[in-house]
C-alpha cells in the first residue's frame, strides 16, 4: 500500500522496493491511493484513484476502502506492506481493523517526523501498532525514536536500497545538462521540511557566487514562488537557476560538484546515497534523521550541524577552495554506498518476510 510512485523519496524507495522484491521471487501486488505514477515499479498495479475517478468526496473514500478489502480477501495475500503516510489515527485503525484484518501487516516509518505515521497520544499509538507484524523504520534514529516515545517493543531499521547499474544507466541518459560549474540541490520545494530559504541564504554569503559557482535547483514544490522570491530579494537571480521536477536527476547529481541537503527533518534521505554513489560529494546539515548514518566529514562530504548558517556557508567554501579536501571526499563517495546496494538490504526483507507454504 503506497499513497503513489510519484515525486518523492519514499515514493521512490517504494518503486525500488517493488522492484527488488519480485526479483526476488515476490508475487508482488501494489496499491496506489493516488494516480501519480512516475516511477518504475515491478509487480500488479491497482491504482484506486483511477478506479473510483466517477465518484467524489466521502464516497471516494469508501469506494477505495472497499475496493481494497475486497482485492486483500480475494488474493489472500501473505504479508502487506504499508508504506503511506498515516496521520489520521482512526482512519488507520478503521484499515487495520476492516481491510488488512488479520493479514501479517509491516509498516514503514518514512521520517524522523513520526508524526506522519503516528498519533500524539501514547495510548493510541500502541492502540494503532500493537498487532503490527513489523514496524520498520528507515534509519536507526528514526526506529529509536518511535520505539521510545510509544513503549513499543517491535521496530528494526532496514535502510533504503538502490540499484547500483540501474542508477548507472539512467545518469547517462542525454540530458541537457549545464556548461557552467554548479552545486546542486532537488526534491520538493517545502519550508516545512527542506528549509529552502536556509540553503540560498547560505549560499547568497558564500564566496561561490563571485567564483561562478551556481546553485541549480531541480523540483517543484508549495513554496518554490516563495525561494524564487527570496533569490530576488538577495539579487542573485542570475547565480540561482531554477529546473522544474525531473524523474531522471541522475545526469544533474553526476556533473555536479557537490550536492546540498538543508532539510529540518528527514527519515532516510535518498539524495545523499544518489548523490555518493554517483561520485558526487555531499554538503549536509545534521538534522534527524539519516545523515549522520550516512556522511563521514573529510571522507565522502561535510556534516554541519543544524541552523548553523555561517557553518553550513563555510562547508560550501570549503568544498571550492580546498581542492585536496575536496578530491578526498570524491574518491569516497562510491565506496561509502555501497552497504545500500540491493544484493546488501534484500536479505534482511528476506528475514522479515519468510516465503510461506
């Protein structure tokens, strides 16, 4: 069960997910609530926008509830993977209770933000999870994190896979990529969580606008009028190039000099594995979760800690003018990654997820 295969981190590690599980030998079935698929996926696809696109409002829901119960009754399946969002706590239950029933259900815990996927209230976060088959979070912080707060004894951390040759090919896709010499950031343009304004102030009190070091940003996003706003207002608009959403970013984070993450929360941040494992180094802030599991400063990039402006503007610097710091951390990259290659993470789905008879 996934809220889509578009336009997201999570939205992706699923489609990956998919993918390597039915090589795996899965009989793989997938559940979009939304009809937003950009990503490559293996398996069934039942979207359930597109099948109940004649109806509107609460009937919607409903409609997509039943339609889901009776597709979970029918295939009998094995396991269910829920990799939505889950913010409302009742609508959860309601799911847990009247369409998964008793199938042994995992539920994926995208973001250090539980709030996402669990409710305030101690009580009903038990409530919620306590017939979980598993609870798997996407890092370690985030697994620690939502096993304290709600006393829960289920939760191991399976960090998300990539596809080493996949990735390979798709970075070498012709795309017109920029001549000049640019630093790189992309995903969705969201204040809440990737603190965009963060990022252009930093890099407007740089020295890499007067070195002719650009900043492109790739993605779409809520508060992008917002940033392009704030470019003008710092007049750098011809240091700062905006680029709408691309399925295929790989060709960008190959040719960059080094990719940004400014992010307030994340749960396992996927830029920064794309990044590294195409021999691109990485400027990070340290915010929860993910990137203190991933970065080593001076090995495959730099680890800021969060808010830290002047910081974060020094790392930027440090990357440009430091040549033999710089090359070190290039010459890490791939080898960094490479713990999160498929072959390395599909065991551990395979101990969680034993084939049944």
């Amino acid at each position: 069960m996934v809220s889509s295969l578009g336009a997201g981190g999570a939205e992706r590690s699923s489609a990956i997910l998919s993918r390597m599980l039915e090589d795996s030998g899965y009989d793989v079935t997938i559940v979009s609530i939304l009809d937003d698929i950009v990503y490559d996926y293996k398996g069934n696809l039942v979207n359930l926008e597109l099948l109940t696109s004649s109806n509107k409002g609460l009937h919607k829901r409903w409609r997509k509830f039943v339609i889901s119960r009776k597709l979970i009754r029918e295939n009998k399946f094995d396991y269910i993977i829920d990799a939505a969002p889950r913010p409302w706590w009742f609508r959860q239950w309601f799911i847990n209770t009247f369409v998964y029933q008793k199938t042994d259900t995992v539920f994926i815990v995208h973001s250090y933000n539980i709030g996402i996927y669990f409710p305030d209230n101690r009580f009903l976060g038990k409530l919620l999870y306590k017939d979980a088959y598993e609870l798997i979070g996407v890092s370690k912080e985030a697994v620690c994190h939502f096993k304290e707060k709600y006393g829960l004894s289920k939760g191991s951390c399976i960090y998300n896979a990539f596809d080493r040759k996949r990735w390979d090919t798709m970075s070498e896709v012709n795309v017109e990529t920029p001549s000049y010499p640019y630093i790189l950031s992309y995903g969705r343009i969201s204040e809440d969580s990737k603190n965009y304004s963060f990022l252009v102030e930093s890099y407007a009190a740089s020295r890499l606008p007067k070195q002719g070091v650009r900043l492109l940003i790739l993605g779409d996003g809520p508060d992008k009028i917002k940033i392009q706003n704030l470019v003008k207002k710092l007049k750098i608009e011809d240091c700062v190039i905006f680029k709408g959403f691309s399925e295929n970013p790989f060709p960008y984070v190959k040719k960059a000099l080094y990719t940004t993450l400014t992010s307030n929360y994340e749960g396992f941040p996927m830029v920064l594995i794309e990044s590294l494992a195409m021999g691109t180094p990485v400027v990070s802030v340290d915010c929860k979760s993910g990137p203190s599991e991933v970065i080593v400063t001076g090995e495959n990039g730099i680890l800021v800690p969060l808010n830290k402006e002047m910081a974060f503007t020094e790392a930027l610097n440090k990357m440009i003018e430091d040549q033999a710091f710089y090359q070190k951390c290039k010459n890490g990259t791939i080898s960094s990654v490479s713990k999160f290659e498929i072959e390395n993470i599909i065991p551990q789905w395979r101990a969680i997820l034993p084939f049944k008879k």
